[in-house]
C-alpha cells in the first residue's frame, strides 16, 4: 500500500509539471511581450500540446477505473492491432513502460521492419487523472499527445489488456506472453465492437 501510494504521488506531480509548463507559456503579458510569445517558431507546437492534452474523447466513459498502475508497469506483447501509420507493417512488436523520476511513464515501444530491422520509439506518458485508465502519451515531448485507453484488463494477474484510442481506428490486443486466450481475445473483440471500435479492421503482426 505504501508502494501504491507513493506511485500515485508521483505520478499526480509527474501529470502537473505538464500544466506547470504549459502554464509558463500563458501567463499574463503586455501585448508587446504577447506578440514576442505568439512569434516564438514553437508557439504553435506548444498550443497544439495544450489542446491535445486537455482533450477528450467519446472512448473516454469506457476507460477502466482504480487501475494499480504499479502493476501496469512492465512489458507488454502486443497481440494484434488495427495497423496505424506510425506501426506500419511492425512486426513483433512490444510497449515496455516505467516509472520515472519526475513522476511520469516512459513508454518504450519496439517492433522489427519487414526488412528486419529494429525500429525503436520512446516517449512519455502522463495521468490525467490517476482513477481512470487514460494515458496521455507524448513521443514529441511536450507539443503533442495522444490518448491510450485502458478498456479491460485483468484484474487478477494484470496479465492481458484491451486498449484503445480516442477514434474507432485505433485499437491493440496486450498480452504479457506471446499469445492471448482465445476466450480472453473474442471477449475484448466483442466488447471493443460493441463500444464502436472497427474491429474488422484487427490484425495480427506476430
């Protein structure tokens, strides 16, 4: 408990660092010190962060609540995916997260190319809210982020997950192993249909 406890501390301070940084950005000036601000070449990019931060989406109601984020840590193996641009074609790919010294997540996701290679992204995730199951996941730190939901999970051994995203398009089947149940995987594929998730459009890159 005294784990648990200190993990939610640090991740509420990891999650208003991100509103204390961004708060710098827009605080009260003159006008003359404004148009500076709004003519600095990162001012769009640190308004489209703020906006992606803050924002929500209709998945949000779905996400899974009093998730032991402690024991979320680790190293997932990613199942089976709808195909997005920035994991395209990855095969054997796996998210790896932990728990950093301000307080946030770093996100380590790793999958080989179709010509073998390894492709390496690493970013960093934030709680909104440390009841609900959503991420805030940055891999351009601070200028933009996007929405990892958790939509079931085991709750048992936090052995298999159902994640989503903010639109219907983006979806991912998370098993600690290199295979899912097959009970398990048609329960989260039914659940995530049932909810408006395109799962026609899943696949498998294992």
């Amino acid at each position: 408990m005294e784990f648990q406890g200190d993990f939610i501390k640090r991740m509420v301070q990891g999650s208003l660092s991100v509103f204390l940084f961004f708060s710098c950005t827009n605080v009260s000036f003159s006008q003359d010190k404004k148009n500076t601000l709004e003519e600095n070449p990162l001012y769009p990019f640190l308004t489209i962060g703020i906006l992606t931060y803050l924002s929500t989406s209709d998945f949000d109601s779905y996400a899974e609540k009093d998730i032991d984020w402690s024991r979320f840590l680790g190293t997932w193996k990613e199942i089976k995916r709808i195909d997005t641009s920035f994991q395209k074609g990855l095969k054997q790919v796996t998210a790896e997260y932990s728990l950093l010294e301000d307080g946030s997540i770093r996100v380590t996701n790793q999958g080989t190319t179709e010509t073998g290679e390894t492709n390496l992204l690493v970013g960093k995730a934030l709680l909104p809210n440390p009841k609900v199951g959503k991420l805030k996941v940055s891999f351009f730190y601070p200028f933009f982020f996007g929405d990892y939901l958790i939509l079931k999970i085991d709750r048992t051994g936090y052995q298999t997950a159902l994640i989503g995203g903010p639109d219907p398009n983006f979806l991912w089947l998370f098993s600690r192993t290199d295979s899912l149940p097959i009970e398990v995987e048609t329960s989260y594929i039914q659940y995530a249909k049932s909810i408006g998730y395109f799962t026609d459009r899943l696949l498998s890159f294992r």
